[in-house]
C-alpha cells in the first residue's frame, strides 16, 4: 500500500519536502499538499513590491503549475488538525494520514500591537506591501520608523533591509535629507549570531545615517499624537511608521494541542518529529530555536524528507538536523551580503559573513529561480 503522507502548507518547507517525496518515489508514494492559498510567494518579495520593484502579481506562482507524479495539490483551508488520529479537516472534506507534516507557517496578529492599523503600516504580508506602493511615493519627510513589535519574527535581518531600501528610495525621491530613520530591534544588535554581518550593517546604517535602537520593541502607536511607544516607554514621533507585526502559531496549529501553551510546535531538535508519532513540524511553525526564515523551512523538510524515505525503505535513519542556512541581506546600493548561520550543530549559534557584491545579486536571483525550477517546473 502506498504511504499516505499529508502536508499541511505549500510554503518553503511544504514544497521543498512534498518535491523530494516525488522525485523520490513518483507514483508509489501519495501525496496531499494542502494549502488555502492559490499561488507561493518568497517572503523577500514582499520588498520588491513595497519599494515599486516588483508588481504584486509578478512575485505570485500559481500553486495549479505542480504537476508532480504521486502528488495532489487541494486549495483549502485547514480547519481542524487531529494529531492522535492524523486526520486534517478541511473545507475540500477530511484527509487521513501515515504521516502528517505541519508547515503552516506563522500568522500575523496586528491587533496586537494597538493603534498599528489605524496609524502605521505592516510590510510583512502582501497586502502590507501592495498598500505601501500607494504610500511610500506620496511620503513627503519626517521621522520614519522601521518598528519590529514582537521578541519572534520572520527573516531577522528583513527590518535591518528594510531601513537600508527606503534610505535609497528617499534618496532617489529626493526626500532622504527630509527623513529621519529609525530602526527598532529586539536584540542588541541587527543579526546576533554573526558579529562580522551586525558590523557590517551597522556601518552601513551609520554612513547613512540610520539611527539603530536596540534592545526594544515597539508596543504601541498613538496615532492621534503620532508617537510610537516602546517597551521601556520611550516615546518617538513618526510620520511613516513600517512595522513588523507580532507573530503567532496558526489558530488552527494552537486549536489542534500540537503548540506549547505560549508558542510554537515542540519538536525533537534532530527529526523536528513531534511528541505524536508520525507527526512532524517544519519551518515557522515549530520552536526548534533556529530563525523563521525559508532556508531553515527547507532545511527542516529535507532532514524529514530523508527520514521518510529511509523508513519507507526500511533504511537507517539519516543524519540530525543542523540547523544550518545562508540568509542572503539587501544591503542597499543596488548590493546583497550573505550571512551563513549555524544554528544546532555547535554549543551556541554561530554566523559567517559575506560581504555585499554584485556576485550574491546574482546569487540570490539563481536561490529563487532553482526553486521555481524545483517546486514549480519553471523553466530558469
Ligand atoms: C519581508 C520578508 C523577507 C523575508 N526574507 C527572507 C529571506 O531573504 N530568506 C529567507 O529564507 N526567508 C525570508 N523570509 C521568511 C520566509 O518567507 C518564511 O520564513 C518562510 O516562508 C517560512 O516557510 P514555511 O514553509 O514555514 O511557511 P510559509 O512559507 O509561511 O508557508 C505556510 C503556508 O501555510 C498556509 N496556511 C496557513 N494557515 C493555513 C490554513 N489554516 N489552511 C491552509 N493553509 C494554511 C499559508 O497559506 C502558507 O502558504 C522573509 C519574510 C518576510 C516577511
């Protein structure tokens, strides 16, 4: 009998692991990969939009192109997850499962963080990202805050990129001299694990002028005084405030019991199984400790993916994740840096720099078309 496997999310994690089962097995193993969505978009694209480098349907893959053999792609969205019985409930009917992979990702909670909706601006979704187009080019000067609101979010170095992009499209509006950038962290510096990458921003934000407030979240917005309240009470003035909203497990994933009671899916740090047999979590969803970021999503499903495939062939098991992914850091000017991270494998989390080139713009364009090319078929 073919293994029954259900992926829950066709993100970083849900494609690059439903990709290797089928180039593994073809029609021998079956497939679902479940998704509310109708088409994948790289979280790095949400830049492009917001800063007019990209339209909003450029950045979108049309979940219908995955034609893989032993694989079925279902639209809808996910109700209910039984991890005991590995049964997913969803509007398309019910799925039973051999082995149930949870990838839905993190979701966003703007309310959160009051007065964010009604005074300031979210880039982190789509829909933030398109809004910002009508925005940003009508943003005449003032304070403008790059905001990050809660201690857990996608790609740590994104707010750090951000603050460096919108310093060139002033610059090129002509209203840079009229703006005062501030940069709201949790850490104390930009990217923590790698000293040389922090350094490296950091110069980066001072020759331009960038000011850099570590160690802070922003709690709320006034948007009647258009001031931004951090944690430790200070207040700074905005005219543009671009936030990071705060971060949570699916309401789906904290209904189902697979979440520890203040966060993310617990997993085995070396499988990324959870405590229910035959049940997996990768990519945001789970607290393994790495970054919420797609290369540590793909990371996780290949060291699953393998896991399957040795089991169903009655195989030794694979190697333990590392926790190991290079994050590719728009360091403006047209530049891209590298930052190799180390998660798992050593005592404490170690990073690797390289410095900004035009070599890793080519890099990172060649990331994201490989996996178009995987996932999608795409021709590069
Ligand atoms: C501005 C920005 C820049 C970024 N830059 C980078 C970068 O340069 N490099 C990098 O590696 N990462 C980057 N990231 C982070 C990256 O996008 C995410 O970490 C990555 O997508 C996580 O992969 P995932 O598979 O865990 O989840 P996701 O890719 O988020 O996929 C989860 C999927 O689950 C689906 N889903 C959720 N709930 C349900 C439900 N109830 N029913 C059905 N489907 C559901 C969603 O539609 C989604 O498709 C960036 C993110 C942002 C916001």
């Amino acid at each position: 009998m073919r293994t029954r496997v259900v992926v829950l999310g066709a993100g970083f994690g849900g494609l690059e692991l439903t990709t290797i089962l089928s180039s593994t097995f073809g029609e021998a193993i079956d497939v679902v990969l479940i998704d509310k969505a109708d088409s994948f978009v790289f979280g790095f694209s949400k830049l492009d939009v917001m800063f007019g480098r990209q339209t909003p349907v450029q950045i979108r893959y049309s979940y219908t192109d995955i034609v893989k053999p032993g694989v079925r792609v279902v639209q809808s969205v996910v109700r209910s997850i039984d991890p005991a019985a590995r049964r997913v409930v969803t509007d398309a009917g019910a799925f039973d499962a051999d082995v149930l992979v949870v990838a839905l990702g993190a979701d966003y909670d703007v309310a959160a963080t009051p007065g964010l909706a009604e005074g300031g601006h979210e880039f982190y979704s789509v829909v933030g990202a398109t809004a910002l187009r009508e925005v940003l080019p009508r943003f005449e000067g003032g304070p403008a805050i790059v905001g990050v609101t809660g201690k857990t979010f996608k790609c740590p170095p994104a707010p750090s990129e951000t603050a460096l992009l919108l310093h060139d499209y002033l610059t090129a509006r002509g209203r840079r001299s009229a703006t005062e950038i501030s940069l709201v962290m949790p850490f104390g510096t930009p990217v923590p694990p790698s000293p040389d990458t922090s350094q490296a921003l950091l110069t980066a934000f001072a020759e331009r002028g960038i000011r850099f407030v570590k160690d802070n979240v922003v709690r709320s917005l006034d948007p009647g005084r258009k001031v931004a309240v951090l944690q430790d009470g200070t207040e700074m003035p905005y005219a543009l405030f671009l936030g990071v909203p705060v971060h949570r497990v699916p309401k789906v994933v904290a209904e189902s019991g697979l979440a520890a009671p203040d966060g993310w899916i617990p997993v085995d740090k070396k499988t990324l199984a959870t405590s229910f047999p035959g049940v997996y979590a990768v990519g945001d969803v789970n607290g393994v400790g790495t970054p919420k970021a797609g290369v540590f999503a793909e990371g996780a499903a290949r060291v699953v993916a393998k896991a399957l495939i040795a089991e169903i062939r009655g195989e030794a098991a694979p190697a333990a994740y590392d926790g190991a992914g290079s994050c590719y850091v728009e360091f403006g000017h047209d530049l891209v840096g590298r930052v190799d991270v180390n998660f798992l494998s050593g005592p404490k989390p170690t990073g690797t720099f390289r410095a900004p080139s035009e070599a890793l713009v080519a890099e990172k364009k060649e990331f994201g078309s490989s996996r178009l090319e995987r996932w999608f078929g795409r021709p590069r």
